[in-house]
C-alpha cells in the first residue's frame, strides 16, 4: 500500500460508551490490505465510493467495481483488500444496535430492533445503485457523516476520547433510524434462528488465543487444540481464511505490537522484544525488518524526526 490516511481518527472502542458509534474515512493508493481480519460486537455499514476491493465476510469473498453499500453484522468476520493501483475511497459507520432502542416497547422495538440485538434479524448484505432503497440509503449515511464530521477532540484530557455534541448525536441516530425504516419498507431483513458458522468461530477463537498469548511461545497444537482440530487442517483452514499461515500471521502480530511500543514508550529494544514474544534478538530484528524495511531503533528514530 502506497499511502493511507484516516479522516476519522480510530480509537479503541467504537464511539464511546454512552454513544456506540463512530465513523471512518480511509483513502489509500495501490494494492495491499486495508482493513485486516477483524471482528466486533456492533454493526458496521461500508460506502465503497471509489476504487477496486475485496471484500471477505465470514471466508465469503465479494468483488466490488462500482459504487455500493455493504453490512456486516455483528460478530462477522471480515477484512478489505485493495486490488488496483488506483485511488480508493472507502467509509464506514460502526454502531451498536442497542442505541435505536426505545424506552417504550412499540412494535419498531419488538419486531425490528431487539430482533436486531438479538441476532435474530441480519441486515442485507449488498445495496447497489440500481435498488430503490440506494438514494435514500446514501443520503443518510451522508447526513451521518457530515454530523461525525462536527465532532471534536477532548484535547484537555486524553486525545484518544472522542465527544459529540448533543445535536449530532440525534441527527446521527435519527439517521441510523432511517435506514432501518428504509430497509424495512423494502423487506430487505433477513429473519435466522443464529448467524453461525463453525469454521469462522473456530478462526475467530484462534485469532483471540493469538491477541491473548503472543508475548508467549505458541505452537501450532496449541492453537489447533483450542478449537479441536488436527494441526494440518487447522493450518489449512487458518490459510484459507486469513490468507497466511498461523506462525506468519502471529509474527505479523507481535511486530504490530513491537511498533505500538516503539511509539508509546521509551523501552529498550531488548525489552520491546521480550514483551513482544521474541526471547532471540536476532530473529526479532530480522522479522521486524521483513515486515517494516528498517531496524527498531531506525523506526523510533523516524517517529522522533516526523514529530520535531
């Protein structure tokens, strides 16, 4: 990937906790991974506006040429792949269902939203152009995120923090509300006992047990053993639905991590290396170089330039 940027800084939890919400605006250039393997509790709406993508839901690939909407529901596994070398423009709005709640138990709250929450009704996959809940569906979301777009940094405190004022927050969850309205009017919710799919959880499990214990040593078996599968086809199944083998994925992981630490800390190299699950430093500088082009100290060094 060439260039990355984000309108919508990311921040740890989607929105905050009295307001589960939160919006994303990603352009990036060339091919590469936009968005790795991920899941979340909340529902997620993608614009894909410009460019050439692959999208992957719970090990489904999905090609997109043009522009559409796609949801993912809550608990799905998904990632974004660029494949052109062109310009991409891709948004999101991530929300937990539970904000559209009503105190009042209406029908909307019994027959739309808390089947919703409960995973009983899944939002359509796909809205294109060419279906009549499209334009209704693209000016909400342009409402929702022209009102992201009021919000503001708590700088007094921690950065990190996003607050919206009370005005955006009702613009942006009566828009939410309309395109719930909008995807009920044309039938477009999709009624299921539960969304699961054995081979995502067990991915999905294996992914944890990584996030969980990638300061420790982890075999193969270990994580073959939490989900109850022989190793060869663990390995299979894991390559099938990330793209890489379990150990590339887990030293993709922990130098992610040794970066985060290189950025938020003044630890030793030796030590960012310990804390990262590399008891040799040499095989710590060689994969951190594999999948960064440069040395740790080099890396620092280059944050310390950019911020003077």
């Amino acid at each position: 990937m060439d260039q990355q940027s984000s309108v919508f800084k990311e921040i740890r939890t989607h929105g905050t906790q009295s307001f589960p919400c939160a919006a994303y605006r990603t352009h990036s250039i060339g091919k590469g991974t936009l968005v790795k393997h991920h899941w979340h509790d909340e529902a997620e709406l993608l614009h894909f506006s410009n460019g050439e993508f692959r999208l992957e839901i719970n090990m489904e690939s999905f090609s997109i040429r043009s522009e559409c909407f796609y949801f993912i529901n809550p608990g799905e596994l998904h990632s974004i792949i660029t494949e052109s070398p062109d310009s991409h423009w891709e948004d999101a709005v991530v929300f937990s269902p539970g904000i559209l709640s009503f105190d009042s138990y209406d029908e909307a709250q019994i027959h739309l939203v808390k089947p919703i929450q409960n995973g009983k009704l899944l939002f359509p996959r796909c809205i294109t152009p060419q279906h009549p809940a499209f334009v209704p569906l693209r000016n909400a979301f342009g409402d929702i995120m022209h009102a992201f777009g009021q919000m503001t940094e708590d700088s007094a405190s921690d950065s990190s923090l996003v607050t919206y004022d009370l005005t955006s927050q009702l613009y942006i969850k009566s828009s939410l509300l309309y395109i719930l309205a909008t995807l009920s009017a044309h039938r477009l919710f999709a009624s299921t006992e539960k969304n699961f799919n054995k081979r995502v959880e067990s991915i999905k499990t294996a992914l944890t047990y990584i996030k969980d214990n990638y300061r420790d040593k982890i075999y193969i078996s270990d994580l073959a053993g939490q989900v109850n599968l022989n190793e060869q086809y663990f390995c299979r199944l894991f390559k099938k639905a990330i793209g890489c083998s379990p150990i590339e994925y887990i030293n993709e992981y922990r130098i992610k991590q040794a970066k985060r630490l290189l950025e938020k800390t003044d630890l030793p190299v030796t030590e960012v290396c310990l804390e990262c699950g590399y008891n040799n430093l040499g095989n710590f500088l060689r994969e951190f170089r594999k999948h960064t082009g440069t040395t740790p100290l080099q890396y620092r060094k280059r944050l310390d330039d950019a911020m003077s």
